[in-house]
C-alpha cells in the first residue's frame, strides 16, 4: 500500500502555531489535522495545496509521497 507521509507537525511547530490554529487558517477542524499528523489521513490536494501555501513552501517540503515496493 501506498502512503503520505509529511512533516506537517514540524512546520507547525517551527511556526509555533496550535493544532486549532492552523485547522482555522486552512478551512478545517483540529480533528482534521491530528488525523493527517498521525498519518492516519491523506488530505486532498486542494487542502495540501492550502497547507503549503500558508507555510510558504512548495507541497513536496511537507508531504512525502512514498511508493511501496
């Protein structure tokens, strides 16, 4: 199977932002980014696009795409 994984919780914390207050910058709820820092969630790309843009760095920076082999 494969997975996402990402450095969302890195960002996050370089940005010394909550869960909560990056959920409202990017239109979801803090659920919503707990599920995708616990890898348990992919996000769309519409959202990755969202999230990427709000730290200023280009998609691939927060989220790894990893092939299995």
């Amino acid at each position: 199977m494969d997975s996402m994984k990402n450095r969302l919780k890195v960002y996050r914390a370089m940005h010394n932002l909550t869960q909560e207050e990056l959920a409202k910058n990017v239109g979801v709820t803090r659920q919503t980014i707990i599920a995708i820092e616990k890898g348990k969630y992919d996000p769309s790309l519409e959202l990755a696009f969202k999230i990427a843009r709000f730290f200023g760095v280009k998609i691939e920076d927060i989220f790894i795409y990893e092939e299995s082999e």
